[in-house]
C-alpha cells in the first residue's frame, strides 16, 4: 500500500515543500510542489519564527494545491549552521552466538552512551561506519553472523536543543507535525551520490544561499561533516560593497553576468547606493574579479576542511558540488584547481516520476533528498532525531522473525521441557479417570445401601 510524504526543505534563501507518493517497492511518484522565498532565517537557522512559520506555510499550502492531498506530518531538513560532530565506539557481548537486530541496536546505543554529547545538544543522527565482528573489521551488515562479540564506531552528528526546537516549532506554527528532522547535507548526498561514488568515498558539498555544508561518505556512511557559514549571497553582499549600487541590483548584476570564466572588458550602467537617481557605469571585469576572489576563498577553506578530515586519501571518487551556488559559470574548473586536481562534478538530484522541470535543479537536491530518504534509510543502520534504530530494509515483522528464529533454533532444551510437560499433560486424564471411576464405585455403593434399608 502507498504512502504519502510530505518533505519541507528550509533553508536561508528558499523553503521549497515536495509531496510525494511512495509505492510498496520503494518507488517514487512526485505529486505536487511549492517553493517561497525563505523569512526569519539566517544562515540556516530561525531567526523570526512567525515570519519563518509563515514561509512555511505559503510553500506547503502551494505543495497540496497540486497534489490534492491535505497532509499533516512532514520530513523536515536542518541547516549544519550550529551542529556539532563527534565519533564515538561501543561493544557488546552476543550470548546465543548469532547476531539478532536486538544486538546490532544494543551495540548502536551503548556506543551513544560512551558519547560526551553536552546536554545542550540533542542527537540527529548516530550512523555506524564500522562494524566489527570478534576480530573481523569492515563488516557492512552483521545481521545473522555468528559472533561472541560486535563492536561498533559510530559518526554522531548533534544539533542544539534550542535550534531544534525552533525549528519545530516554526513548521508547528504552519500546521504540520514534524515527523523526522534530517541533515540538509545528509539529504543531499542521498539525492546525488551514486553507489561507485559511495564505494570509493566522496565528498559532498551543498553551497546554499548563507551557508555551505560539506559531508564526506567513504562505504556506507559519513565519516566527516562540516559547515562553513559562507553562501552565494555573500558574492551579492561583495558585488553590492566594490559598485555601490542596491543589494537587490547587485543580485540581478551576479545572476546575469556572474561567471567565472575570463571576463570581457564591457561596460553596465548602474544605480548608486543611496542615490538611485542617478547611475554609473562599471565594467565587467570589475565584477568578474569580485565574484572570483569570493569563489576561491570559499573553496580554498572547504579544500581546507578536507585536509583537516584526515580523510583526503580515501576520496577515490572526488568531490560532488551541488546546492544554488553551485551553478555559477566556471566554477568546476575553480574547484578542480582548488582541490588539487581532484575529480569534480556539478550534481543535480536523481531522476524520479513526475520530477518537475524545476526541481531538476542542484538547488533541490535537499528537498528530493527527503523524499527519497522516507522512501528507505540512506545507511544500512542508524538512530534518528526520534531515537529510533532504522534499518534500510525496514520491514519491522522480518525483523522480529529473525529473533524469534533464533531464540527458537539455538536453546534446544526448552524444547524437550516442552515435550515432556506433554508428557504430563498426557498422564493428567488418567488420574482424572481413576478419580472418576473411584466416584463411580461410591454411588453404586450408596445406591445399594439406600434400597436396602
């Protein structure tokens, strides 16, 4: 039976709502989408939650007009802008033997509880990246294994209390129930890595409009996250600064003539800054060069981050840059100078039915990253923003099957208890019988005795 998801992307610049249909086998029917300007947001985060509340309000009231749907709970994504990441391991002791999803979730929450997580910071997500089975390393799925021993480590991303509840608070006010908060960057990479991307170990990077996220997956999962608060609008910002002329004029003047590539020498005409009476002209070169030492700064510290992760070698499969700002002319080339001649691609989200023309854009790559995580779990195992353990193959009755199979298989005495109290319960009616017979023998007695006297 179908179900339908209803994903809310809030990010600094836009809040784009997607609702989705979602099939017994995974596939994906979009149905219906809106997208507003975002309000109250800075850099990811709440900042008015009334005026956020309503921006949430206007693209997820858009989203039902199409989809006809009247849906309540939604999937909700978080800016990195104040999450906070740490790895941390956990080992249990397997006493039947064999590995049950029972002992994969034990081993998952004693490594949370080996965490110092701060108590002003709440879990998001708890991905294991490493499963280890006795002294077997690298298993990715330990389910049914025989073992006397699991060890995990575990990459846990947390988030502030107070900007979680913001947040939900923010989408409440819009009438809908927050059902799952996810990782804006997360929700990228699970709408544009492909699986040899994720086997040779990627990284991710969603340049926004306030903020650029970075997640590095190697296998399975990520293993590094990271967040630095610079966005397209910052180039805005800069173009507005060096022409003095409007925010809002500098922002047509980046999207129009915003290229990395090599300039020409013509002129534009502008307004001044405070003076939009009169104008002045300014050549494009001007602008280029702006624009550039703005895109390599911010490249340059996210190269940085990726040599601080430790984990350079182990990106086999480069760099994937999606988000708005990934979209600016030229910019490939920039980053593959940038990152040391690492491979690099600009991603737009997966293909998927009834993908509308302009969601097929890398600045929705969060918002259809949402979808397809309702539609199954990006990782094989991990704990979620609710505390629960979710499995990519999340079918809950399989899943206790297996324990019962193997509380059944492995103690065969209880078995032979069994056979013997039926044994008893065999030899029960007799005694009842004789009970009977001995009844049977007294009446016969007592009716003798009555007719003779």
């Amino acid at each position: 039976m179908s179900k339908t998801v209803l994903a809310i992307d809030i990010g600094s610049t836009k809040i784009c709502a997607i609702i989705a249909q979602i099939n017994d086998d995974d596939s994906i029917q979009i149905i219906g989408a809106g997208t507003t300007k975002a309000q109250g947001l800075k850099k990811g985060s709440i900042t008015n939650i009334e005026l956020a509340s309503k921006s949430i309000k206007t693209a997820v009231s858009d989203a039902k007009r199409v989809a006809g749907s009247d849906i309540k709970k939604a999937i909700v994504s978080i800016s990195g802008a104040y999450t906070k990441s740490l790895n941390s391991n956990g080992i249990v002791n397997i006493p039947n033997k064999e590995i049950s999803f029972k002992e994969i979730e034990r081993v998952m929450q004693t490594s949370l509880y080996n965490a110092n997580i701060p108590n002003e910071f709440e879990i998001l997500h708890a991905l294991p990246f490493n499963f280890k089975v006795d002294d077997q390393d690298f298993i990715e799925d330990p389910l049914g294994m025989n073992a006397s021993r699991l060890e995990v480590e575990t990459h846990i991303i947390t988030t502030q209390k107070s900007n979680l509840n913001n947040l939900k608070k923010a989408v409440r006010g819009a009438g809908i129930e927050v059902e799952n908060v996810i990782l804006n960057s997360y929700a990228s990479s699970i709408a544009t890595i492909n699986s040899d991307e994720k086997e040779l170990g990627v990284a991710v990077i969603d340049m926004g409009g306030n903020t650029s996220n970075i997640t590095i997956h190697i296998g399975n999962s990520i293993k590094y996250n990271d967040f630095l608060g610079v966005g397209s609008n910052h180039v805005t910002s800069d173009l507005s600064m060096a022409l003095h002329t409007p925010l809002n004029i500098a922002d047509s003047v980046k999207l129009s003539y915003g290229s990395l590539l090599t300039p020409t020498n013509d002129l534009i005409e502008l307004p001044i800054i405070g003076d939009e009476n009169n104008t002045h002209e300014v050549s494009l070169e001007v602008v280029h060069n702006v624009i550039f030492a703005r895109v390599e700064e911010t490249l340059m510290i996210l190269s940085q981050f990726i040599e601080n992760s430790g984990l350079k070698d182990q990106i086999g499969a480069g760099v994937i840059l999606t988000g708005g700002f990934a979209k600016m002319e030229g910019i490939r080339d920039l980053a593959i100078a940038t990152f040391g001649s690492m491979p690099v691609r600009i991603a737009k989200p997966k293909e998927m039915d009834g993908l509308f023309d302009n969601l097929r854009d890398p600045e929705f790559s969060t918002a259809v990253g949402l979808i397809m995580y309702s539609a199954s779990a990006y990782t094989p195992y991990e704990i979620d923003v609710n505390k629960k353990v979710r499995h990519s193959n999340e079918i809950p009755f399989s899943q206790t099957s297996v324990d019962l199979t193997q509380e059944i298989d492995i103690p065969i005495v209880p078995a032979q208890e069994e056979s013997s109290s039926s044994d008893k319960i065999v030899t029960l009616p007799s005694k009842k019988d004789k009970k009977s017979d001995e009844a049977g023998a007294f009446s016969k007695f007592w009716n003798w005795a009555t007719q003779l006297f």
